[in-house]
C-alpha cells in the first residue's frame, strides 16, 4: 500500500493563475434557482513549496483542486474541484499523477517538477500549479502534518456589501480528500470596518481597505491550529 507524505506544512500562500471563466448553469451552494455562475479562480494544495516525496513508487502525495465560483449580486464560492480538472506534472520523468490528484514519484530520478491543474473556460483555461520535490534527503515514510487552510488564502471584493465564502480545511496523513471544516471552525475579523465574518464563514465588505480573517480550531490531538485569509476591499466608485 502506498504511503501519503509530505513536508511539515504551515498556512502558505497558494498559487492561481487564471485566464477567462467557465460558465456554468447550476446552483453552486445555493439557491436553487439556475443561477449562472463563472468560474474565476483555480487553487492547489498543497501549495508550492511544501511536498518533499523519497524517490519510490511506494509513497505519494494527494494534490487537491479549488475553484472560487463568483454571479454579480451573489456570495462568491468555493468548490472542490479534484476530480474535474486535469491533472499533469512537467516533468514526467520525476513523477506522475493520476486523474484524482495523487502524484507518485519514480523510483529513480530526482529534482523538482510542477504539478498543474487545469480546466477549459468560455474564454480560455485556468491554470493553477503547484510542485513536488523528489529528493533522497526527503525521510521515506512519514505523514503530512495536520493543518488548518483558509482556500482562498486572499480574495477582493469590489464593493461594500460584496460577499464571499472561502474553505477551512483540516489536512492531515489520511491520504484521502481534506476535512470541510468550514462551520465548525471559530471565524474572525481584525478589521470589522472593512469586513466582517459570521460562524458559517461568510464574509461580507463593510468598506475599503485589508482585513484578516482567522478561522481556527482545535484537532483531535489537542493541537490549536489557525489558518488566515486577506480581505481586500477597493474604494467605492
């Protein structure tokens, strides 16, 4: 059996490319009534940086897919999108990876490729991409620390009484998806005037300027752990 590893991971910062939007006509977290929604982000995680496999077939890590759905006058959400982006690596020749996210090292070669996922838009692809390390200096065997993500790890909202609702994630050694933590975490604001948050993690701008917003919770071991994403609000035109 393949073992999940990865390096000791804190709150970092994700990477997203994206380029045009996917239309889609389905209720996405919400209201049931058909609402045309674009798909404007595309997130990985683990993020760049933090994934350090030894070369063997015999250990993996389990990359996940995040797109940040947004429909003018409505909540802009996150979705677990794993399982319908594209998965490839860069260099074939140092891993590989399977159509559900899971990338495996090969036995032999060493040194870092890119992890990308991508997904067809209206009016192009988005693109989000992270990497792994295959190196003998990596431990063996091992378990991806558990920790508390924010996904996004940023977001911009154009005016007051714009709304977003953002993933908490517990990621740990299960080697399966990440938990949904989202509304059973403790949700903060430290700038109320620009954006505030309630239990359910729904975010929502008060006026211009950066907040913080912290969701923390407490593992099954004990551990308290955080996690923080960045509010910006622009000027009202």
């Amino acid at each position: 059996m393949k073992k999940l590893f990865g390096l000791s991971a804190l709150v970092s910062p994700r990477v997203a490319l994206g380029v045009g939007a996917v239309l889609l006509t389905s209720v996405v977290g919400g209201t049931g009534c058909g609402l045309s929604y674009s798909l404007t982000g595309l997130y990985i995680e683990p993020g760049t940086g933090l994934t350090c496999l030894y070369p063997s077939t015999e250990v993996y890590a389990q990359y996940n897919a995040y797109g940040t759905y947004t429909e003018g006058g409505h909540t802009t959400e996150t979705k677990d999108l794993t399982a319908q982006v594209t998965w490839s690596v860069s260099i074939p020749i140092i891993a590989s990876v399977t159509s559900t996210g899971q990338v495996t090292p090969t036995a032999n070669a060493i040194g870092t490729s890119p992890v990308l996922a991508t997904i067809p838009g209206e009016f192009g692809t988005l693109v989000a991409t992270s990497n792994v390390q295959v190196s003998t200096q990596c431990v063996p065997t091992g378990s991806l620390k558990p920790a508390l993500r924010i996904v996004p790890a940023s977001q911009t909202l154009k005016e007051t009484g714009d709304t977003e609702k953002p993933l908490a994630l517990v990621f740990d050694a299960s080697g399966g998806k990440p938990a949904d933590v989202t509304r059973q975490v403790m949700w903060t604001s430290n700038n109320p005037q620009v954006a505030t948050v309630d239990h359910t993690g729904l975010i929502t701008g008060v006026g211009p300027g950066d907040a913080t917003i912290t969701a923390e919770t407490r593992l099954a071991s004990g551990e308290l752990v955080s996690a923080a994403q960045t509010v910006h609000l622009g000027a009202n035109n």
